[in-house]
C-alpha cells in the first residue's frame, strides 16, 4: 500500500514537472530570494506562470499577461558573462497555445509550424509573434531578462523569446536603459554574492501592431543583493516612462511605492528580508 502510495506520488511530481506553464512559480523558486514571488497585486485578468525552459534546463521565470501578450515580470539570478551575444532567433512558447501541446521547451514559430502543423493564427491567440514587432517605428524589443545578464549561451539564448519582450522606446532601450542594465547594475552589485532581479512592465493605454499587443508605460527593474553570509545587505530599484530616456535609480521602497501607485495596489517585490531602504553607493 505505501509502496503503491509513493508511486502515485512520484506520478504526480513527474506529471508537475513535464509543463513549463505552470499553475505557480513552485517549480522555479530558485529565481525568486527565499522563493518569495511579488505579491498578487501585479496579476493581470488572463496570467500565464511560466518557467522558462530551454536545452534541457530552467532559466528564469516570467508572469505572462496573455490578454496584452506581453510579461508582467521575469525574474532570474544576475550572473553576467563574457559568452558571446547570441542571434537574435525569436522563439515563442508552445503550451501558451495548447497546455496539453507535449512541448516542454519554447521553440521557433516555424518548427511549430512546420513540424507540429500549428497555424500562425493559432499562435497569435495567446502571445505576441515575430510579425507583432516588424516595421515599428521607435520601438525595439526590449527584453526584461536581458541576455547580458545571463552567464551561458544556452541562457542567453533564451531571454530571446516573445514571452519575455515587450514594445520598448528605442531611445530609452539603447540608451539610459541599456547604461543601468550593464553599467549601474555592475557598480551597485559590487560585494555581492548574489542578486536576485525582478524586471516588469506596467501595461499603457496603447497598442501596437493592430492593437494586439500592449505599449507598456513604465519599465522597471528591482534587485536584492545578498551578502557573503547568503543575507540580503541591500536592495534597489529603476523605473522609467517608456517615452523618454530617463532612468530613475531609487530605493525598493520607493520603487514599490511607486508601483503601488502605477497599480492601484499594494505592490511588494521581494522577500521581507530585503531592506525597504537605499544605502549609499558611489
């Protein structure tokens, strides 16, 4: 009887395992501090809780909202490297179109497509596609996991997906963005063991590519540093309009203040062990 009992158990868990979209971030807690996600607060109507995996392993996690097809969040450990850009191949995630699809990984559209006989428009009922963001003007792809911060070229491949891309300012994307994400994250995470980072968007009131996708109005990014003891010894935020190339570095209380704001409600990013407020640094 015990014996039938953990083989039913055992069961479960490998079932659990199999899906990357998931029912909660339970099967990824490793890209969360102490496996605190942020609270519900920055749940949207239609979410998607996805553990993103490709080659055989889990990279970081990412709240989809599949009403504005594009992420609420992706969450993931700072760990930058000088593996080499990948190209940028687009892939899409297959159990956003079917949860029974037996397709644990992202994949590109056309295997899907050619291999699985998925049509494009069966593609485009739960997320962005490659066409959502062909001729925009001003607009990139702005990744919130970016590949610069990822240590291996499996990792950084898979920040290159649509899941984790919203309609980003060109300006802001290639500019003051791009000098918090590779310069002020490397001067603020000096001394740190290790970084837990959540970076999000806050959905607008504009839309792209036929009003199928949302133009976010704020892109943020908040991080909790953990000291040589595996104690977090301080914490951050950045949060920018997503029409100006302006980034404002503030404290994760203040940043989640903010968002407060942004949301209409309250908004807490990390695990209570993180400090609210900003220490100096040069």
């Amino acid at each position: 009887m015990l014996g039938l009992l953990l083989l039913q158990v055992l069961a479960s868990c490998l079932w659990l395992g199999h899906s990357e979209v998931v029912r909660s971030f339970a099967e990824c807690p490793q890209f969360f501090y102490g496996g605190t996600t942020p609270n519900d607060a920055l749940n949207p109507k239609n979410p998607a809780w996805i553990c993103q995996f490709f080659k055989n392993q889990y990279h970081y996690a990412t709240l989809y909202d599949r009403d504005n097809r594009i992420p609420v969040y992706s969450a993931y450990k700072y760990e930058p490297s000088d593996v080499k850009r990948p190209p940028e191949w687009w892939l899409v995630e297959p159990q956003l179109i079917d949860k029974n699809l037996n397709l644990k990984a992202m994949e590109w559209d056309k295997t899907l497509i050619d291999k699985y006989g998925i049509t494009l428009d069966r593609i485009k009922e739960s997320q962005a596609v490659t066409d959502d963001y062909k001729g925009l003007k001003g607009l990139d792809r702005g990744h919130l996991c970016p590949n610069g911060h990822m240590s291996s070229k499996e990792s950084k491949m898979a920040t290159f997906t649509l899941t984790n891309i919203v309609p980003q300012d060109s300006s802001l994307n290639t500019g003051q963005w791009n000098n918090y994400e590779h310069q002020k994250m490397k001067t603020k995470t000096k001394g740190c063991k290790s970084t837990y980072v959540v970076t999000g968007a806050v959905p607008g009131n504009t839309y792209v590519s036929g009003n199928r996708v949302n133009r976010p109005s704020h892109i943020w990014s908040a991080a909790c540093c953990l000291g040589e003891d595996t104690q977090p010894k301080d914490a951050w935020g950045a949060i920018a309009e997503n029409d100006k190339n302006r980034v404002e570095v503030l404290s994760l209380g203040e940043l989640e203040k903010r968002l407060t704001d942004l949301y209409g409600k309250t908004v807490t990013l990390f695990n209570n062990a993180c400090p609210r407020e900003q220490k100096s640094h040069p």
